[in-house]
C-alpha cells in the first residue's frame, strides 16, 4: 500500500477555470494585474502546507475534476505558474544567469549529474532528493509544473521526510547521529563554492528537515579533497536505502496542468529515469506543434514574503 498520506490533490473549480480560459483567449495575462479568484485560490493551497499538519505536499490540477476537454496550452501552464508563484511568496535565483523560472527536460541524452550536470539537465532518474542543495540558506516551498510528460518514464516520487525520520529513529540511531553532522555541499550552477551543513535538521517545533543529493555531496568531498569516511558513507546508503524503499514512496505521473506545490525541505522528491519521443523537441523549438514537445517541467524555489513594518 502506498505511503500518500502526506499528499493531497487540489482541483481548481469550475469558475477559476473559466476565467483562466478566457485569460488565455485573449492572451492578457500580464495585462491582468491580478487574478483575484486564483490568488485566492494558491494562498488557501500555501495554507494548507503550512497549517494541515499531515500535508506537506499538494498535487494541484489547473483544471475542474474529472475535465476531459482541450487543456491550456504549454506557454499558458507557464504563465499560471508564474503567476501562482508570484502569489506565494519571494521566487528565488537558481543559477548564475539569475533565473528565477527553471526549464527542467532533458538537454542532451549524455549528460549526467556525475558529469557535472544538474539534476534538471538530464533524463537520469533515482537521486532522491531536496532542492535545497545549491545554496546555504534554506527556502520554504518548491513549485513544480508540468507543461508535457515523457513518452516513457519520468513518474514523480514523492517520500515524507517523518516516515524517513521515523525510521531513522527506530532503526538507525547510529546513521541518523551522522546526518546530523556536517558535510560538504558544493553550489553547483550558481557558484564555483563550497559551504558546509548537515543533511538532517530541525525546524522550531522539531520536524525534521532533509538537505540531501547525493552526487552533489559526493562531487563536493571530492572537491574539498575530504574523502568520505566509512561511517559517513553507512549513513548516506541507510538513506538512500529507505528512500528507495516502495512502501515509504508515492509516485504519480503528472500531467499536463499539474503542479507539485510541497515544503522543500520536508518532502524528498525524484523520478524514475525517462525518455522522450526520438523529435521531441524544447519549448523554444516547438512552435505550435506541443505534441512534439519534451517532458518539460517549470521549477521555483518561493520563500514566504518577509512582513513589511
């Protein structure tokens, strides 16, 4: 039986939907300086993470329950999400380049994470992970939409960072001490640096909080020349080893108009391994042809809005 506890799924209603939909058939997105109905609508889902204890992720669908009629256009998905963003907090830089909005799809079949490539370049699955790895400072939120699936693979897996920890608790007190403790981080994509924390912390009501990519932390000791110890690595594989077990996973191929919305640091997420049609194409390339376009996903990072005096 599935571990989905902690997720919930969230459908825009009729109304919201109507109104998105005429947005798009006048293309005014940016006209429209606010969308009150879909404000509304992202700051109740925020609510929910932050308040529903039980929740820490949210699958939520840009259209009415059981919708089968024609679906928002990719760019259209996009806007939406950028906006909903918007809504929810502070959209953080990923890279060098100050993008705020990532393109996750494969770029080139040959790239890998052991490689030097980022995890949103390749097609590689498994590395079950936080996004919070590039940079020191934390952030609140991920949101993650899907703009087109893969032709084969490519399903999202979701792991509740309390099942880990349970587990951690019960079985693994040893491993868990060692998370606790330092290791080398590099800030792949945004900085040629290195910085140092743990994979396992606590927030101020003692949840626990996961930083953890395992080829960025490995790819990091190699470059502070600081050899993993034995120990250090009997941890990382009792982590990846509960990680990787099915019963602590939920998995659930998203669609086109679907939105991971989650807490970073108390969700663990990847995805199986995928491929794409052999002609597929970016969104840059497919002009009006989107059957043709990538498993394409749009990531930011949001932290909550700090309160002005």
């Amino acid at each position: 039986m599935k571990n989905n506890k902690f997720v919930q799924f969230k459908y825009i209603n009729k109304h919201l939907f109507n109104t998105l939909r005429n947005i798009e058939k006048k293309n005014t997105f940016y006209a429209n300086k606010e969308i009150p109905e879909l404000k509304k609508f992202t700051l109740n889902c925020k609510k929910i993470l932050d308040f529903k204890k039980n929740i820490r992720a949210l699958i939520i669908c840009l259209y009415p329950k059981s919708y089968k009629a024609r679906k928002f256009s990719a760019q259209t998905v996009k806007k939406i999400l950028e906006i909903m963003c918007e809504y929810a907090g502070d959209t953080l830089i990923q890279n060098s380049s100050k993008d705020k909005l990532i393109e996750v799809y494969d770029r080139d079949r040959k790239l890998s994470m052991h490689k030097g490539s980022r995890y949103h370049q390749t097609r590689e699955g498994g590395s079950i992970h936080t996004d919070n790895v590039n940079i020191p400072n934390g952030w609140e939120y991920l949101m993650f939409g899907c703009l087109s699936s893969s032709k084969a693979g490519g399903e999202t897996i979701l792991v509740d960072s309390k099942t880990i920890h349970k587990e951690l608790n019960l079985n693994f007190a040893e491993a868990k001490s060692i998370l606790e403790k330092n290791f080398f981080w590099e800030k792949r994509g945004v900085a040629d640096e290195l910085y140092r924390a743990p994979i396992l912390t606590y927030d101020k009501t003692n949840q626990p909080m996961f930083r953890y990519l395992r080829p960025y932390l490995e790819a990091a000791h190699m470059k502070a020349n600081k050899k993993l110890t034995s120990k250090q690595l009997y941890a990382l594989d009792v982590l990846d080893a509960l990680l990787e077990t099915s019963k602590f996973q939920f998995r659930y191929k998203m669609q086109k108009g679907d939105v991971l919305f989650n807490l970073d640091s108390k969700v663990l997420h990847g995805r199986t391994s995928f491929s794409d049609a052999y002609d597929a194409l970016p969104l840059a390339k497919i002009k009006n042809k989107e059957s043709r376009l990538k498993r394409t996903m749009i990531r930011v990072w949001i932290k909550n809005r700090e309160k002005k005096n």
